[in-house]
C-alpha cells in the first residue's frame, strides 16, 4: 500500500479542545494553502477564498464580531459565556477561513463551486494533519452568520462560509471514531 493511502485511511482530525496554540512557520501556512488551492474547480474559476487568522486577527474578530453576535443572538448570554465566543478565533494560533463564493454562472452550477470549496478545506485539513499539526474543519455558530461572511469581505447574496480550520499542536492523541460500514455506503451498480 502506498504512504498516501495508508495516511488517507488512517488520519483523524484533532477536535479544537484538544489543540494547543503553536507558532505554524510561514513556510508550513505556504504549504497548507499551496495544497487547499489544488483541488478539482470546474471552469477555472477558483470560486473560494481563505482568509488566514493568526491571533491578533482572532482577538480583533472575537470582540468586533463573536462577542456582539453571540450577545445579540443570545440576550441571555452570561458574561462567562460572552468571554467563552470572544475567545473562539484564539483556540489556536492558526486558523484558516474558507469562503465558498459561488456567483451565478452561465454553465457550471454554485453546487459544483460549493463542492470545490469543501475540497479546499479537506485539502487543507490533510495537508495539516500531513505536516505533523492537529486540525479541525468546524462551522460552528459563526459560519452562518452574516457579519462575520462580511468583515471576511464576503457577499451576502453569494457567498457561504465553507468552513474554519483549526491549526495547532495534538494535546493528546485523537480517539478513534466510529465510521460508516462498507456496505451501508457502498454498493455497486448492477445490470
Ligand atoms: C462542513 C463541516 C462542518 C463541520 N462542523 C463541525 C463543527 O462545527 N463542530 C464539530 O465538532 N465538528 C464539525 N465537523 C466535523 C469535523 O470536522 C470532523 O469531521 C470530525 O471531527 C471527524 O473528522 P475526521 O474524519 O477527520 O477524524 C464538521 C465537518 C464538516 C465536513
């Protein structure tokens, strides 16, 4: 079997509790995005667009964005919890945003392009977790929410928050987690 496949078969993102903020060298960040711009995108069009935040970026964005969101949304918010949203973006040193910008296309369907921008982020989660870093691909709460889609410089009408990945150092080594059975996901086309 190859290294790839065996790496494929086995990796395991880290979920953003159990990873410790680390300095991710420029040349690593290069990397991660280098192989998140490589994916399948009909028509050229490279309909994505990531946003690196270190954590001066996730502090700025947690008191202008998470902390007044979540307060609006919640009124009932404790200030343990407020503290808790602003704090979100600074789980981890490194955190790469992916927009899904979908404009309307004469040929190829917003579908095909949001499709492409989830390959962007699972390129990058494996780049990462390939690099030696612990990595997770969540929504979360804020991916739906429009202030943040627009201080990312997103359009309200056309873009959707692929995802935000979570770079940093495993705490501990991931548990394994169930997966789906062979044959409940796979069949094969008979005639
Ligand atoms: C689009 C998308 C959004 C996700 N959002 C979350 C989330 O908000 N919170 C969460 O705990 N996991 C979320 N996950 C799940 C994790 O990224 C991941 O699938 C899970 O931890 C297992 O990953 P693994 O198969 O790489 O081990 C999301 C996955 C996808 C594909």
């Amino acid at each position: 079997m190859s290294e790839i496949v065996q790496f494929l078969k086995e990796r395991r993102s880290v979920i953003v509790k159990n990873l410790l903020p680390v300095p991710v060298p420029q040349s690593d960040i290069d990397d991660i995005i280098a192989c998140g711009l490589r994916v399948p995108d009909h028509g050229v069009l490279g309909p994505w667009h990531i946003t690196i935040i270190d954590g001066k970026a996730g502090a700025h964005l947690g008191k202008t964005i998470l902390r007044p969101e979540f307060a609006r949304i919640h009124a009932d918010a404790t200030d343990t919890m407020l503290a808790f949203e602003e704090n979100r973006l600074c789980r981890t040193s490194l955190v790469l945003a992916v927009m899904s910008k979908a404009a309307p296309h004469a040929k190829i369907p917003a579908w095909e392009m949001h499709l492409s921008a989830g390959a962007v982020c699972q390129n990058i989660v494996t780049a990462a977790l390939s690099l030696g870093y612990g990595a997770q691909w969540v929504t979360e709460w804020y991916s739906y929410n429009d202030a943040m889609l627009e201080a990312l410089g997103g359009n309200t009408d056309t873009d959707q928050m692929a995802g935000f990945i979570y770079i940093g150092q495993p705490a501990e080594p991931p548990k394994p987690r169930r997966r789906p059975e062979y044959d409940d996901v796979v069949s094969t086309y008979t005639v």
